[in-house]
C-alpha cells in the first residue's frame, strides 16, 4: 500500500493525469454536445485518428518549426468539421443508424490513416520517419514558482490548457447563449423545438460538426503533444472511452471533465504502477471496469428515482 | 431530462413521432432485417438490388484508389479480385479466415436482430479464445472429446459475459453499447493477466502461453492447412442453430418482434425481456466458441497479444447478412475472399490491404443507409402496385 501512495503522492503524477484525461477530454466535450442535441457521435474514435495523421502531415509539409504544428492543428480541426458534417449527413439525410454509421467512420479512420500513411511515409507502423513538430508547451509565469502547483499546471502543453477553458467555454455556450439553448431545446424535444420555428436539422448538422471539431482537437494532441509522431491506431479507444465518460459525467461539459479526469487518474495509475507488484493487466481494466460500475450505479439510480416518482 | 446514450434511443423516439413513422416495421435493426412478413417480395428484391449497387460502388472505388496509388495497378488488381482462387493454399486461407468471422457475424446478427447495440462479441471471441487455451493446457481427455469440451467451457464463459450488457439494459436501461466496448477491454486485459501471469511459458521469447495438450487441438481437414473439420462443421451447426432458433421458433419471433417494435411486442403478451436477454446470451455463447474454434484451429499455444478485430467485423457480416444467421456464410466468405485478395496482392505489388476494409466500411454505409437508393425503392412499390390494380382490374 505505501508504495501505492508513492507512486500516487508523487507531484509529476499529478500532473501527467492532467496530460492523459486532455484526448478524452476533449473527445468527451465532442460527445457531449452531440448528445445535448440529441444525436450520437460513435466515430469519435475514427475521427480523432483522421486528424492525428492530417496534423502530423500538414505540420511536417510546412518544414516551419514557429507555426507549422499550428497549422497541422487547424488543418484537423477543419478535417474533423469535415467528418462530422459527414457524419451528420450520414445519419440526417441517409438516414444511417447513426450506431452504425459512427462504427464505419472508425472502420474507415482505422484502415484509411494507415493507408495514407503508407503512401506518404512508406512506413505501416508510424509516421516517424518524417520531421513534423509539435505544438509548445506553456510555461506560466507566476504559477511555475509555487513548488507543488507550478509542476503541476504549469509547463502542459497548450492544448491541455485549451481543453480545460473549453468546458468552460461549452458549458458557457450549452446554458448561456441562445444557439445553445436550441442545441439543448433539438435534443430534450425536437418536435416542440420544430415547432416554433427552430431548424431542427441544422441545429443537429451543427452539433455533430463541433463535435467533430472537439474530437479532432483531441487527436490532434495526441500526435503534435503526446508524442510527436503518428502511429497505427494510436487513439487505442480513447474515443470509445471518452462515449463512456459523457455517458458518465450525465452529458454535461463538467461531468465530462471530472470523469476524464477519472479516467486520466487510473490510466495514469497503470502507468506508474508497473513497477508494483500488482499485475499491469489488472490495473490496466481498472478505468473499463469503473465505468461499467459507475454506469451500473447512475443507470440503476435514475430507475429507482423514475419509479418513486410514478409511485408516489 | 439528461441525453445520456441510455435513454436516448428510447427518448428521441418517443418524442418525435416522424421518426416513428419512418422506421418500416418489417424491418428489423438497422432498417435491414429479415423481416417478419407482409411485403417481402419488393423489399427483398430491392435488398438485393442495393446489395449489388454498394458493392459494385465499392469495387470500383477499389479499382480507382489502386489505380491511383499503384505502379502496376492490372496487376494488383487481378492478385486483388482473382488471387485467393488461383491456388490451393489461397483458397484454404479463405476458408480459415472465414470461420471466425461466421461465429461473430452470428453471434452480432443475434443482439442486432433484437436490436440490441450489444458488441461484446470482439471481447468473448478473445476471452473464449483464452477459456479454451487454459483447458487445453491443464485438462487431460480423451481424443475426440477434448476439443470440445474446451469449446464448450468457452462458450459458457461467453455466455455469462454476455448476460452482462442485456440485463444491465434491461433492470435499469444502463446503455448496452458503452457496457459493451468497456467489457471488451476488460476481457481483453483480463484474459492476458491469466495468460501471463500463469500460463506463459518462460522459455518461449514473447508472451505465450504453453503449448496445448496435443489431444485438444482440433484436426485437420487437410494435412498441409489449417482449416479443421471441428471448425467447418460447429460453424455451420451454429448458422443452422441460430436460423432455427430466429425463424422457427416462438423465441426467436419475439426477439425479431421485440427489435421491430418494442412496445408494441410487449402488449402482445410475448416475453420479450426474456427473449432479448436471451438472444444475448446466445450471442455470447457463439462468440465464445468461435475464439475456442479460432485458437485450437490455427494455434497450438495462446499468443494474441491485441483484440482480433474479428467482433467489428461481425458487424458488417451482420449488415450483409441482414442479420439472418442463413445468409451469414455467403456473407463471411465474400468478406473473407476480400480480404485474402488484397492480402496477396499487398505481398506482391505493395499496395496496403488497409483498402480493402475502408471499402468494406463504404459499402456497410450504403447497405444501412435508409435513403439510399429509396428513388429506386418508390420505383420499384409503384411498378408492382400499377400491375397489381391492372390485374384486379381485369379480374373484375
């Protein structure tokens, strides 16, 4: 147990549970405004690998090392918008399952990154044969002196920092402003929200776009701020974790964010604790098998809360 | 209100009745099922008719993508679509790759059926796979028996596995979708704990386990390939099964019911917790026995070390199958033979097989994709509608 609390105590720790949670927490950001919608983005998955490898070959095309991973960022923003647009006239105009639909999205991000990598790079595995760079880190001025707070928030990478003032900013735009008002309006009723006036379609179009964006911005760390390179399925279900941790954090931006950083703890954990003599495997289902506990629990929860109030 | 995933299949369509409306109650999930009676000669036959469009679709952007990237794109090509049937051993690998993919597209044809989003078929295929590695290790039985009874023992642990997500649904509505992708990592790491930490054999440089008891390996069908006689005849006794069971039997109706239109089978009478339950358990079981058939087919020892991918793949066997275990064969060996091909034609002209499966996740879009082709369908109602009042017409 005491080496438990050593690896946990241990301040980097802290701070790399901050690194882990910013991909799902941004692919739970894309979760969620999905879903205040009413829609389900299931190829979070596919489109965060789709923006890994378009950030790492736009920011190595540059040869820029001032703003070339800038420019591989916005590039798989605008990728991700694109496949969310893709996605949302998948499921709105097609009428695809959108379970379905999100399962080809990632079939296609899974295979197709590789794909184009191989013609890029001539490489199958990762994209690390070519320079590409990766966005800074910040270094905050006053916070970095503070000896315990300073290694943690500060000297993150940028995006760490954006993805946090990003809840912020969604819960800000979900509760606060009339387009995210409708958001919520198309996805707790869309006929009454059809009815006066509001377009339903595009409010959904809309949502699935930022979603993708959101997801993008998470793959996009992974390759320019995790590592520095792309590799093979390198997102290894952090979409799929990122469905379970707004499933979790009720679809909203803060529940999201606590359950990401749920999720960043224990991955943290395993890592760390491959010294210890607990078996890495079992460490590593830790953060899975919590969901399914904590989803249990809430699902469980909202039952008996429905029949105490038709009972009563 | 919160729009979880749990309520939100239910949600939405409760509160907006157009959607209602839309979804054709002959159609089973995703809009493809087999369908449980009144206009299925149309239906059918535009299947077919759309079948044929997405899967031309798919080979012909195939065909440019090829061209595009490959120096010698003819020949690519011909290794690509004629490759697996120009040898033996090609053909063989067809086969062997399309025994897992029955099991699974079974095992996913039977949640989807009763339109349950349940795809913990990727972990069980896994976990049986291990079951099986474990009591082919430390079991000692006769000849004949052995193999199967470590099939058997792994399609009861899929079994159980698969209870989880269906009652989770059903006691408290927890969403059976996410349940299912984290029971997945679990039983990923779960079964390489047991492999590792008791069953590896040290002498060995990767992580494998010990080799199997030679008696529970099953035979082979021909010497020199890896297909078993085991494997071919459980996986058509599972498609045989499962057909029965969906189409013959009181059951199986109240699961294709049940995926049709929930609320509409519950006043019916019919059990339909019990059924949807069940269909799950089933998945699982074939699931479950589909990693046994797989490990004790191509394997002597346990050594995955990743999830197979065998589980997303089901997925679209389903989808073409249109989630009737009959079509599943046909349906897993076009997927197979695809797969082969580019497999061949990666090792000779280079070109990534990675292709072959974004085509794969292109035509499944086609397949599901309600509106696709709907012009044809109206077509299609309109033509046979005029004939029919001619014909009542002229028989008045």
């Amino acid at each position: 147990m005491s080496a438990f609390f050593e690896a946990v105590g241990n301040v980097a720790f802290a701070a790399q549970i901050l690194r882990v949670a910013t991909p799902i927490l941004l692919a739970a950001l894309g979760a969620t405004i999905a879903s205040q919608a009413g829609c389900l983005n299931m190829g979070l998955e596919g489109i965060m690998l789709f923006a890994a490898l378009t950030g790492v070959y736009v920011s190595s095309m540059t040869q820029n090392a001032s703003w070339g991973a800038w420019a591989g960022l916005l590039a798989a923003l605008a990728v991700g918008a694109l496949l969310g647009a893709l996605l949302a006239y998948l499921v709105l105009h097609l009428k695809t399952d959108a379970t379905l639909a999100g399962v080809a999205i990632n079939v296609i991000g899974s295979n197709a990154t590789v794909f184009l990598m191989y013609v890029w790079t001539g490489s199958p595995g990762t994209s690390a044969s070519q320079k590409s760079y990766v966005l800074p880190t910040v270094s905050i001025p006053v916070i970095r002196d503070i000896p315990v707070v300073g290694t943690v928030f500060s000297g993150q990478n940028v995006v760490t920092y954006m993805a946090f003032a990003l809840v912020a900013a969604l819960a800000f735009f979900l509760y606060r402003t009339p387009l995210g008002l409708r958001i919520r309006g198309v996805g707790l009723n869309p006929g009454a929200a059809d009815s006066v006036g509001i377009n339903v379609v595009g409010v959904k179009y809309l949502a699935y776009v930022l979603s993708g964006v959101l997801a993008a911005m998470g793959g996009a760390f992974m390759s320019m701020g995790y590592v520095s390179w792309f590799a093979r399925d390198m997102t290894a279900g952090r979409g799929f974790i990122a469905l379970a941790a707004q499933a979790m954090g009720r679809s909203t931006p803060v529940g999201s964010m606590l359950s990401s950083i749920f999720f960043g703890f224990t991955m943290a954990l395993s890592n760390s604790m491959q010294s210890l003599s607990i078996p890495f495997e079992l460490i590593e289902a830790m953060p899975y098998a919590c969901t399914i506990l904590a989803l249990s629990a809430y699902a469980y929860q909202q039952t008996r809360k429905k029949k105490q109030s038709s009972g009563g | 209100m919160h729009h979880d995933l749990s309520g939100q299949s239910a949600g939405n369509e409760a509160l907006n009745p157009s959607a209602q409306q839309q979804r054709d109650p002959h159609r089973g999930p995703a809009g493809k099922g087999g369908g449980l009676g009144a206009p299925r000669d149309i239906n059918s036959r535009f299947e077919l008719i759309r079948m044929l469009v997405a899967i031309l679709i798919g080979i012909a952007i195939t065909a440019l993508v090829i061209f595009a990237v490959s120096d010698t794109p003819l020949e690519s090509l011909r290794y690509m679509f004629i490759g697996p049937a120009t040898t033996p051993r090609y053909f063989f690998n067809v086969l062997e790759l399309m025994l897992p993919l029955v099991f699974t597209g079974v095992a996913i044809s039977l949640c989807f059926s009763a339109q349950q989003f349940n795809l913990t078929a990727e972990g069980i295929f896994f976990f049986g796979g291990m079951v099986a590695a474990v009591a082919a290790i430390t079991t000692k039985l006769p000849d004949g028996l052995h193999p199967f009874f470590c099939i058997l023992l792994a399609g009861l642990a899929g079994g159980v596995i698969g209870a989880i997500p269906g009652l989770l649904k059903y006691r408290w509505n927890a969403s059976e979708l996410v349940i299912s992708l984290m029971l997945n990592y679990v039983c990923f790491s779960v079964s390489m704990y047991v492999i590792k930490n008791h069953f590896r054999d040290k002498d060995a440089g990767a992580i494998v386990s010990y080799l199997f008891e030679k008696t529970a390996v099953l035979d082979k069908v021909v010497a020199k390939y890896r297909l078993t006689t085991g494997g071919v005849v459980l996986a058509a006794a599972v498609c045989l099964l499962a057909y029965l069971f969906m189409y013959k039997t009181r059951w199986g109706f109240s699961v294709r019911a049940a995926g049709a239109n929930m609320n509409f089978t519950r006043y019916t009478g019919l059990n339909v917790a019990f059924a949807v339950i069940g269909s799950q358990v089933l998945s699982g079981v074939v699931a479950g026995m589909g990693g046994a058939v797989e490990m004790l087919s191509m394997f002597t020892r346990f050594q995955w070390a990743a999830l197979t991918g065998y589980g997303w793949d089901g997925v679209i066997v389903a989808i073409f199958a249109r989630n009737n275990p009959r079509h599943v064969p046909l349906a897993a060996l076009f997927l197979a033979y695809l797969r082969i091909g580019a497999d061949i034609m990666m090792r000779r002209t280079g070109v990534q097989m990675e292709i072959v499966k974004v085509i794969q996740a292109i035509m499944i879009v086609l397949l599901v994709a309600e509106s696709f082709l709907a012009k044809t369908r109206h077509r299609m109602v309109v033509r046979e509608a005029t004939r029919e009042s001619i014909v009542a017409e002229e028989v008045a």
